[in-house]
C-alpha cells in the first residue's frame, strides 16, 4: 500500500469514534484490581493468541489450545475461550496468589485492548464504562478534572488548526494500535509507508488528551462516577 491509499483509508475508511477510543486507551491506566480477570465475562482468544501463550510458556500449540482453552460458548469464529476456575470463574493464567496475570507480556489482545476498545460503547457514551473497573473510574476523573485545563485547551486548537497534527496523531494511534496488541512488523509497515515517525509517549499523551476531549460528549462520565461505578 502506498502512501495516498494508506491516509485515504484513515480518513476516509475508519470512523473517528475508533481514533477517540484509541487515544482513551492510550490514556487508561489498569489499576490492576482483576475484576475483568474473573467473573461472567470471557477472554476471547484467536490461534494468534494460543500462539503467543504456547511461545511464552515453551509448550506446543496442541498443548496450549487443550490445556488452557475451551470452546467458545457463543461460537464466535476461529475463537476459544480461556479457561476458568473456582467459584469466582477466575482465568486459569490469574496467579493465585499473587493475583496478577502470569503472562502479562502475552495477554490475548482482548485483554491488551480492555476496556475502552473492547466493545460498542452504549447509551450513547464516549466508551464502554464498566462498573467495577477501577481504572475507567480514575480515567472519568482525570477526564473530568483536566476538561477546563489551558495546556488542553491550547492543544486542542492546535489540533483544529493544524490538519498534518491531526494525520500524525492518527497515524501515531495505528502505530501504537498495533504495537499493543504485539504486531510489530504492521506498526514498522506504516513507519514505513507514511514516512512518519510517531508521536513520543509524552505528545502522543497530551494530543490523546485533547483529541479525547475535542471529539467525544463527556457528559456520561459525571453519571457514571455517581451512580454507575461500584466503589
Ligand atoms: S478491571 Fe480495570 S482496573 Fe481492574 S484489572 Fe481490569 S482493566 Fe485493570
Ligand atoms: S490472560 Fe491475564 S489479563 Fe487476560 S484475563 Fe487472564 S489473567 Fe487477566
């Protein structure tokens, strides 16, 4: 893919709300309580991630599929489910004691993308707001708290102004998109195809910040704090 037909696709083709969810995502800060590690919900896994989690823990694909997936209860395709265990239907990579991930570094993309680019946000919010997540709690804060701060207000013109800013941080969202999610060589492909370099962590975080705030109604996120979220 050449250049033009790359940034056709990223105006033209991908809808803004996916770049807003991006840059939450960018912004969320996992507070590490294992709420979405146990519970009702699923982890969705692909072949790619019984891949990645056979290469962490040196095991054979076979090996990894059986012991540590299941079928998929709603049949979505090529997918599996991780397995759980106990009463609290904890996901068989939860440490026990420890309480954290043991293959942190090669979750499944469902959970590197968890919360705010995990589903369809509904009744209208800017993204998915999930009751017992203490990190979108802090994130509705630091959303709400930094709404009327100058430095955003200053970034948000530059990104109404200045077009190439606006192409450059949605170019550096696919970059840091697909890095999270450990695809590495399509992240290198767009260094490559557009000629940019992305956005270091600490512009990439305050243009997110602006861009956030510049494309998405937070109005929900007052509700949410104060009736929405178990505390
Ligand atoms: S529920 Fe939210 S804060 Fe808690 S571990 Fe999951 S992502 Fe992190
Ligand atoms: S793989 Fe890790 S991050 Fe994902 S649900 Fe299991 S324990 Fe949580």
């Amino acid at each position: 893919m050449e250049k033009e037909q790359f940034m056709h696709w990223l105006s033209e083709e991908l809808p803004e709300s996916l770049f807003s969810q991006i840059a939450a995502q960018v912004l969320f800060r996992c507070q590490h309580c294992r709420e979405c590690c146990r519970g009702e919900g699923y982890a969705l896994v692909d072949e790619e991630d019984i891949h990645e989690i056979a290469r962490a823990l040196e095991v054979s694909h076979s090996i990894a599929k059986s012991r540590f997936t299941e079928p998929d209860p709603e049949k979505n395709p090529g997918c599996r489910i991780l397995k759980s265990y106990g009463a609290e239907r904890s996901c068989c990579f939860l440490d026990r004691i420890s309480s954290r991930c043991s293959i942190y570094h090669n979750r499944p993309k469902i959970c590197r993308s968890f919360p705010m680019l995990s589903a369809e946000p509904e009744d209208g919010n800017a993204i998915c707001l999930y009751s017992d997540c203490l990190g979108t709690a802090s994130f509705a804060r630091m959303i709400l708290e930094k709404r009327g701060d100058i430095q955003v207000q200053r970034d948000m013109q530059i990104l109404n102004e200045q077009e190439e800013m606006r192409q450059k941080l949605k170019i550096s969202l696919c970059i840091w998109l697909r890095r999270t999610l450990g695809q590495k060589e399509d992240a290198d492909s767009i260094c490559r195809i557009t000629g940019e370099q992305p956005f270091q962590k600490n512009d990439l975080e305050r243009y997110c910040l602006a861009y956030f705030l510049m494309t998405m109604k937070t109005d929900g996120l007052k509700d949410y704090l104060e009736s929405g979220f178990r505390d």
